[in-house]
C-alpha cells in the first residue's frame, strides 16, 4: 500500500515512528481567503484551460478564469463540483465550513445566475467522486474501533488512491482558487472535526500520538496502531536460576504449544527477569506483550545486588496508558516470589532504549572461588592484589562462542579489595570496566584470558559463585 504525505525531511522521527510521515493530521491547516481586490483583478483576466469537457451529454469550452472569479466559481459548478469540493477550491469566505460553505457558495452563485440551478450535474464530483459522502462512515468505523482504548493524542493517516489525487490537483491547480486546500487535506479535516465532536478529551498531533489512525479510501478499513508504553526502572535479581529474558526451549525453540521437554510452555526457564517484571504491568496496563531492555545482562547463576540494573520495558498495545506506578512496584514485588526486585518505575520514552543500551560503566562484583593445591595465604593475597590496575586481554569465552564475534577484547581492572582466603576458597571484591568477563579472569578460560587469577597463582581455579554488587551508571 503506497501512503501519502509529507517528505521524511519535514520533521525528525525516531525509530519506529516512521509511519508518521504517512499522516496528514495538522499539515498545510491555512484556508485559501482571496481578498475582493485579488477577485476583481482575477475576474478581468482572460483565461481558458483547454478542456473539452462534456457533461450530461453538453460540451463545455469557454474562455474562464480560475476562482475565485464569479465566472471561475460557476465553471466549477457546472463541472458538477460537490459542495466540499467547492468550498475549499472556490477561495470565498463564507460563515460556515465545509459542505455548508460550499452551499453558501453555491446558492449565491445561483442568485447571480439563475441558470447555473438548471444545470444537471454528473454522478460523482470531479475532484472527490463522493469521496465526503463517506466522512460519517469513517468517522463512526474510528470511533467504534478505539473505543476501550485509553489515549489523549491521535494522527490520522489515509491512503487514496493515486489516480484521484493526480486528477484533483489537475482540475484544482487549473480551475481552482490559488494556494487552494488539497483534497487529502481537506478530507482529513472533516473527519477530524468530526472525530473531535465525539472524543473532545482528544488531541490531534504532529509527533509521538497514543493512537495511530490509518485509514483506506477505498474499503474504508481502520487501521490503529497503539504506540507503546515506555518504563524505566533498575531491578535486583536476587535468584541463580533465572535468565534475564524469555528463553525459547532447545528441543522446540519455543514454537507454538511447546513440547514435553518444555512442558507445552515454549521456554528453555519457566520464568526470567522480564516475564516477572513485565508481567504484572501488562495484566494492569491490559497490553498484548513486552520486550526488555536491560544495560547489559547477568548470567543465569549470578544474582544483581546493589541498586540494581538499568532497563526500560516496552508495553505493546497498551488498552490503559496511565496508572499508579506504585501500586506497579507493589505488583512486581509481590509476584516475583523474591525471585526478583524492582525499587521505583518512572515514565519513558524510546530514546531512553538507545540511552540504556548504549551507556558503557564501571562495575563491582563479588565473586567466589576454589584453588587447586592452594598456597599460602600470604602468596594468595599477593599475587590477586597485583592484578589492581592491570588492563586484561581477553578473547571470546568458549561459553559464549557461538552469539559473540570472535575477538580478543581490552578491559582494566580498576580495583580490588575485601580480598579473604578461606580454607582453599577465595573471596574477593573488584571493580571493572565494562564488558570484563570476571569468571574468565579468575579461571583463565585455558589462557583466553590474560592475566588472570590462575595464571598469577599457577593453579587451576573453579567459580563457586559470582554477584554484581552496583552498576556504577549514574
């Protein structure tokens, strides 16, 4: 389907608002009002269009100049011009709008010329074909179908159909008044006023609108898109045993009604971070689903302390927009067993996606580890604490081999500190950058990693347990 509007270089979209440049909601709103001056200088002009043009069965060609020229506006009529039509290309002002003005016109029209009454006009408007006599149709079809629908701001877009278009604005640029109202524009204004008659809480926008509004010209389907809910929080996953995001079951890869390896639920882990935040603000925002967004992303058997990690959860096809994003935090909380955290929400946009996504900071972990044959402690404390400072080279951890390019990567240990030995166990707090892999550096990964724990140790070395403690983004 090929839509009508604006070129994508009137206004700066973000992703995924490309639609808007198929709208015609609040462009080129000036009405065309030729003041008596301009109509007294245009009625003396002689001008001809040379058209041939037969009607009913007569043939019309004669010299005419445009409107808003009384000559002009009677060539229009008698072309069979519909009384929208003829408001909006006939460039005289008049105290109604629309189909009402365009009567007004008309019926002066007739009092200074008693034979333009007379005159029998075609089965569709030539520049319209009608197409005003489907505003109440339309207007009803948009009503009915966002109603339950929460929103405060909508664009409405429609498709005509090409050969229309190009006709009009043959007939208009010719015959009509200068500078005047398209046919798209026009026709999504009545429908506007209408709309704003039966949704006066509604506002018509240029960007960023709750609801989307698409039409066809020709079925008169409705189309409406719903943009999304945006909601930016930090969670503390306090459980080794949930992903970050849903995980599609390996025997079915999550496909519909699953498999028996999955229970019939589609997912590797029947729960994860995003389902058990995500969840409770779907049921209350009455959405169809959601995507997560997170900075970045623990492993399934690290928990998240501290503050928690960054994220915005996208809520698609929201029915409700707005809500007490308290009792939000409440329902999160108390869903996710303790499985998972959420400290506040706070109100979004998709730019802040880009922003989370894109942020590289400083983290802190605390991690734990076994020591083959471990030395003494004093060798132990020595040889960790050396690595303060040190830039590590990294290459592509087998364990993830198969999703990451293979490259060897530079990243600094900043600090490390709260270093204890326990029997043959090491516990010990540091502080990275971003995108240090901190099980790697403690077991080397068979030298992938260099330095690391076991090779300033010269001993092999097992991960018991990891933590982030804080995600340093603020």
């Amino acid at each position: 389907m090929n839509w009508d509007g604006p070129e994508a270089d009137e206004q700066e979209l973000d992703e995924k608002d490309e639609w808007q440049l198929y709208a015609s909601a609040g462009y080129a709103e000036a009405e065309a009002v030729i003041e008596a001056e301009e109509a007294d200088e245009a009625e003396g002009e002689e001008w001809f269009d040379g058209d041939d043009l037969e009607i009913n069965g007569a043939s019309i060609d004669w010299d005419a100049p445009p409107c808003p020229a009384p000559l002009g506006v009677a060539h229009i009529i008698k072309m069979g011009t519909c009384d929208h039509c003829l408001h909006r290309v006939a460039g005289r002002r008049t105290k109604a709008r629309g189909g009402e003005g365009g009567r007004e016109i008309r019926d002066d029209a007739h009092a200074r010329d008693p034979e333009l009454a007379k005159f029998g006009a075609p089965e569709l408007c030539p520049l319209c074909e009608d197409l005003f006599v489907d505003v109440d149709n339309i207007v009803s079809r948009v009503f009915e179908s966002t109603r339950g629908i929460e929103h405060s701001t909508m664009q409405f877009g429609i498709h005509l159909p090409k050969d229309l278009l190009q006709d009009e604005d043959r007939i208009r640029s010719r015959n009509g008044a200068p500078a005047s109202r398209p046919l798209k524009a026009a026709f999504v204004d009545a429908i506007q006023e209408q709309l704003a008659e039966h949704m006066p809480d509604t506002s018509f926008v240029k960007e960023k609108p709750d609801l989307m509004i698409l039409v066809d010209g020709l079925t008169l389907r409705v189309d409406i898109d719903v943009r999304p809910v945006f909601l930016y929080g930090r969670y503390r996953k306090l459980s080794r045993e949930i992903p970050q995001t849903r995980w599609p079951c390996r025997a079915c890869r999550g496909r519909d009604n699953g498999c028996e390896s999955c229970q019939g639920t589609g997912l590797q882990y029947p729960d994860s971070v995003q389902d058990l935040i995500g969840e409770p603000i779907r049921a209350a925002l009455q959405a169809e689903d959601t995507s997560f967004h997170g900075m970045g992303r623990e492993d399934i058997d690290v928990r998240c302390l501290g503050s928690g990690r960054p994220f915005v959860l996208e809520v698609k096809n929201p029915l409700l927009r707005k809500t007490d994003l308290a009792e939000l935090v409440a329902a999160v909380n108390e869903s996710s067993r303790g499985l998972v955290e959420v400290g506040q929400l706070e109100w979004s946009d998709r730019k802040r996606i880009g922003r989370v996504k894109e942020t590289r900071s400083d983290k802190s972990y605390t991690i734990r580890f076994r020591v083959d044959d471990i030395p003494s402690e004093e060798t132990v404390q020595e040889a960790i604490s050396g690595l303060s400072g040190v830039e590590l080279k990294q290459e592509t951890p087998k364990r993830v081999s198969h999703r990451r390019a293979a490259k060897t990567r530079k990243r600094r240990i900043v600090s490390i500190s709260d270093l204890e030995v326990d029997e043959d166990e090491v516990q010990m707090t540091l502080r990275c950058e971003a995108g240090t892999y901190i099980k790697e550096l403690v077991h080397s990964d068979e030298g992938r990693t260099v330095p690391s724990v076991s090779g300033v140790l010269d001993r092999g070395c097992e991960v018991i347990w990891l933590d982030v403690e804080e995600i340093h983004a603020d």
